[in-house]
C-alpha cells in the first residue's frame, strides 16, 4: 500500500517534498515500534494480546498524526519561538537585527507563509492508523 502511494507520489512529482518523505517513513515506524513495545513488554501472545497492540499502535500514530496538524496550524508556534530566542539570547553577540525574524509576529508570518507553501500529508498516518485500529477490533471481536 504504502509502496503505491510512494511509487504514485515520484511519478507525479520528481522533485518529492520533504514532508511527504518523512510521513512515508516515521508513521510506519512509530507503528512498528509501538505494536512490538505493547506486544512483547505484555507477553500476551494469543489473539487478545495481538488486538490490543494493533489497536495501542493504531491510536498511538493517531495522536501523533493530529500533533502534526495541530503543528501545522500553528499551535505549537508560539513554544518554540520562545524557546528559539532564549537560546538566541544566550549568545553575547546578539542582536535582534542578525535574525530573519526579529519579533514573534514576523516568525508567525513566516511560518504561515512557509507552510501554506509546503501544504500538509495526512494520508499516511489517517489510513494507518484506521487500518490499524480496524484491525484491532476485528481481532478482539473475533475472541469474544
């Protein structure tokens, strides 16, 4: 599935952005990682104990998905310009005239600007994590 969307993605645009790349690689990762740390720190190994992680897993990218849009709408914009300019700051030889963005609104533009630019995949971690979760359900009714 993924190798489609993938194959699909680098025939219509060569260029590939980088955000696409990323969702391509880390949701499947988190995944994986999350249904072998449910999987094997439970020791469940019957039926019960494969639906619990495939459903952990599945809302696990979930939340991560909706962190990454919640992010791509700015929530997290005003954190990590405060933590930007304390670390900035630090430096002696600062000046407010060195930075690309002297004040939190020109940050804020900036960034709105770069991410209407970019735009936003969500395709990845939405359809796994509903496969996952599906999956999950399936399996834990089929026990019952």
């Amino acid at each position: 599935l993924y190798l489609f969307a993938f194959l699909r993605i680098c025939i219509e645009d060569c260029s590939m952005k980088k955000n696409i790349i990323v969702s391509l690689v880390v949701y499947p990762i988190i995944a994986i990682a999350t249904f072998c740390l449910c999987f094997f720190v439970r020791g469940n190994y019957e039926i019960t104990g494969w639906a619990d992680a495939l459903f952990f897993s599945g809302v696990f990218v979930l939340l991560a998905g909706i962190l990454t849009i919640l992010s791509f709408f700015g929530a997290f914009d005003f954190l990590v310009y405060g933590f930007r300019s304390v670390f900035k700051h630090m430096n002696r030889n600062y000046t407010n005239s060195q930075d690309k963005y002297p004040d939190y609104y020109a940050y804020s533009e900036g960034k709105k600007a770069k991410r209407k630019e970019e735009g936003t995949f969500i395709w990845v971690w939405l359809s796994l994590s509903i496969i996952l979760i599906v999956l999950g359900l399936i399996l834990d009714s089929t026990t019952r």
